[in-house]
C-alpha cells in the first residue's frame, strides 16, 4: 500500500491512499463469487454464471461495496503509516478503480495542533463576594408568598398583575396562521415572567368573555424564537380570571411554610442559607468559566476545523431533537441552519481549543481517570436519574458510549485541579 501526504491547510491533510492490484484482484474476485451463489440469472445454473455477465447486471454495486470495505480496512493503517494524529474521521473526497488494477483513494483528515502550554498554575481570577442581602430575602418570601397564595374567581374587572387569566388563542404573522403558535385554555401567570413580559402585559385589562385582537411587537431576544423579533397578531378569547388572595408576611405565614419555623426569623435564617447555597453552587460554575476563559487567553493556536464543524453540527443536532419533542422542526421556529452555524461557530472553536489545552495539561500533570473516579461518577448518575449503580454501569458497557463519559470525567478532574492552583480575589458587589 502506498501512501502520500499533501499538506491542503494549517492543520488539513489530504492522504492519496493506492492499494495495490493483488489486494483489489482478491476483495473483487471474493465479491463476485459470492454474488454468482446468491443470484439466478437465466440460461446459467445457480452459481454458474460468467463473470462478465455479473458486471453487466451488478458491476455498479459490487464494486461500490468492494470500495467501501476496501477504504474500512485499510483507512487506519495508511493513517499509521503516515504518522499522522487525525482528530476526526476523514472525509473520503475520491475512489477509484484504476486501469493497472490498483485502488485510490483519498481520505482528507485535520491533525492535532502542535502548540506550547502557556501559562495554566497561579492564574489570578476575580469572582463576585458571596452576600445575602435583606432585599434579596425580601424578594423569596415574596415569592413564596405569590406561590402559595390561595386563588379566588374574579369577573367584575379586568386582569391585573399577579392575576392568573386563561386564555383561547391563535397566532397570525402577515395573515397566515401560525399553526405552532397556539392555545387552548392556556394559564398566563401575569407577571412571572415565563411568557415574557411583552405577552403577559398585553393580557392586562381584559375581562372574562373578552374576544379581542392584539398585536404584540416582541424584542429581537425574546426566549421563543418563533416569536422573536416579530409583530404578530393574537386572536385572544378570555375564559377565567382568578386573582391571588396574598396573605401578610409574618410569623403566621412562616408556620404556614413549615411546622420546622416557629417564627418569621427563623424562615429568613433558613432562606438566607439556601440562597448562599445556591450562589456558592453557581460561583464555583462561574469559577470554572473564568478560569477556562484565562486559559484560552493565554494560549493562540489554529483549530482543526473539522473538529469544529463536528461539534457545531453536534449542538444543531440537540437543538432538533429539543424541537421534535415539541413537535417542531428548525424552520418552524423560524431558525436557520446557516445562521445557526455562522452564530455558534466562536463558541464551537473556544470549546475546542479549550479541549486541547485541558488534554496537553493532563499529559503534563500526568492527571488521569482512576477506578476511583468512574466509581463516583456513575454514583452522581445513578442519584440524578434515581437508576441503580448498575444499570448506569450496564448503561456505560460499550465502550463507545463509555469513551465519552470518560472524557467528561477526566476534564472536570483537570478543571478542578486548576481551580485549586488558581488565586481567587473576592470583589465586593458595586
């Protein structure tokens, strides 16, 4: 077999792979036969009949199988012959049987960036101090108070905020319906916020047994992307109104949360612990975002772009099946696949030169995945699905679906070792 490199980019190779005449005689030879025992073909005997005869009727698809297997079996072993690392599978661009009998193809592959760690121990990083304010407590037991305010029909005027008003409703964009955009005794808590607070606003004022049109403009970055940036007109039919019966905020309120709390301090006390809880909880994400972030700032490499195709392809793939369980596809939710790709490609690039410098600093610290480490991590699985330890590890037993888990492992194991080389400065909130 022979093999030539030619260099198509800063990290792009495109391998011209020949395989020699005898290998391809045999694979043919070895089809052909095989196919004359499967087929009957008129005037020859079952497994009789002359190859030629064979090329005319199936030649097309024998030698395109033959290919294929001939580029499977070979593929890795011109890859190791050529001494290249290739980050992602190839891209067969070209095959041919050629006249002398020989076999060529050519595989176009992306290889490992060959770049020197920057700085990656000591990094400075500045995180906001952990407080708890009396207005941050304030806002939850609000909460909690909306939450668990006892709800009582109105019909004597029109919705206002805090109200919870069902509604009919359909959706027309330049006077076409809009058949994802649609309701049916749907519940609009008006001023949660999980509507958006351009839809939920446009529901104030109205009464029970309202038919009416509304034409709502929604800003450029509203969450449903069906409806971002658009004006459209909603045909609305009110169908109930209920208003909440807000209690006062008091020791009474707090025994009412819990028999745990005898007074309204002992409520706030364990309210300001859950919310350090929760800010601590997302600081030490944030720790982990800054910190990578340094990291790709410390370091100016080229990334196989196959890699990054791979991975951007890779999230627009999560992002339809999001859709499909909601019965959707990308153009009904006014996404385009282009746009998509044009917009999530900086993301795609850090991510994956942030992999490479994680795996180059693992290499170094000689970091690895244990026994010990796989352990745990199939036990946070099994605690976070309610799966038994062993069905997660029945889960994991192939090792394409291991492999995977593997590399998450390993990574967090790394980003935690530099969390704990980092200094952390405390910044007082402004």
């Amino acid at each position: 077999m022979q093999v030539s490199v030619e260099e198509s980019s800063a990290l792009g190779r495109a391998l011209t792979i020949v395989v020699p005449e005898k290998e391809v005689k045999k694979r043919l030879d070895k089809a052909f036969r095989k196919l004359a025992g499967e087929v009957e073909i008129r005037g020859f005997r079952k497994g009789k009949a002359p190859r030629k005869v064979l090329e005319q009727r199936y030649g097309e698809s024998v030698y395109n199988e033959v290919a294929e297997k001939i580029v499977q079996d070979t593929y890795f072993d011109a890859l190791e012959e050529s001494k290249l690392e290739a980050v992602v599978h190839p891209d067969i661009r070209s095959h041919s049987f050629d006249d002398v009998g020989t076999f060529t193809y050519v595989a176009e592959i992306d290889i490992k960036p060959d770049f020197e760690l920057g700085t990656y121990k000591g990094l400075e990083v500045e995180l906001p101090a952990l407080e708890v304010s009396e207005e941050d407590i304030a806002a939850r037991l609000e909460s909690m108070r909306r939450e668990m305010a006892p709800l009582r029909s109105v019909e004597d005027r029109g919705a206002e905020q805090d109200d919870i008003i069902t509604i009919d409703f359909t959706a027309f964009e330049d006077g076409e319906e809009m058949q994802h955009v649609k309701g049916s005794d749907y519940p609009i808590d008006i001023g949660s916020g999980k509507n958006g607070k351009v839809f939920e606003d446009a529901m104030l004022g109205l009464k029970v047994g309202d038919e009416v049109t509304k034409e709502i403009e929604f800003p450029v970055d509203f969450a449903n992307q069906i409806l971002a940036g658009k004006t459209i007109e909603f045909h609305i039919t009110v169908k109930d109104l209920k208003e909440r019966v807000l209690t006062e905020i008091n020791d009474e309120f707090a025994q009412e949360v819990s028999a745990d709390f005898k007074s309204l301090d002992d409520l706030k006390a364990d309210i300001k612990e859950k919310i350090a809880a929760e800010r601590e909880k997302s600081r030490s994400g944030d720790l982990t975002d800054v910190v990578m972030l340094k990291l790709l700032e410390n370091h100016d490499f080229e990334v196989p772009q196959r890699l990054v195709a791979h991975e951007i392809s890779h999230h627009i793939k999560q992002l339809e099946e999001t859709l499909e369980r909601q019965n959707m596809t990308l153009e009904a939710a006014g996404l385009s696949r282009e746009k998509l790709i044009e917009d999530y490609k900086e993301d795609a690039e850090k991510r994956v030169k942030g992999d490479f410098i994680l795996k180059k600093i693992a290499e170094v610290e000689d970091i690895k995945v244990e026994d010990e480490d796989l352990s745990k991590g199939f036990q946070r699985i099994a605690e976070q699905y309610a799966m038994s330890v062993d069905d997660v590890k029945k889960y994991f037993a192939r090792r394409e679906d291991l492999l995977p888990f593997m590399h998450e492992i390993l990574n967090e194991k790394i980003v935690e070792f530099l969390r704990s080389e980092s200094t952390i400065n405390y910044v007082e909130a402004s």
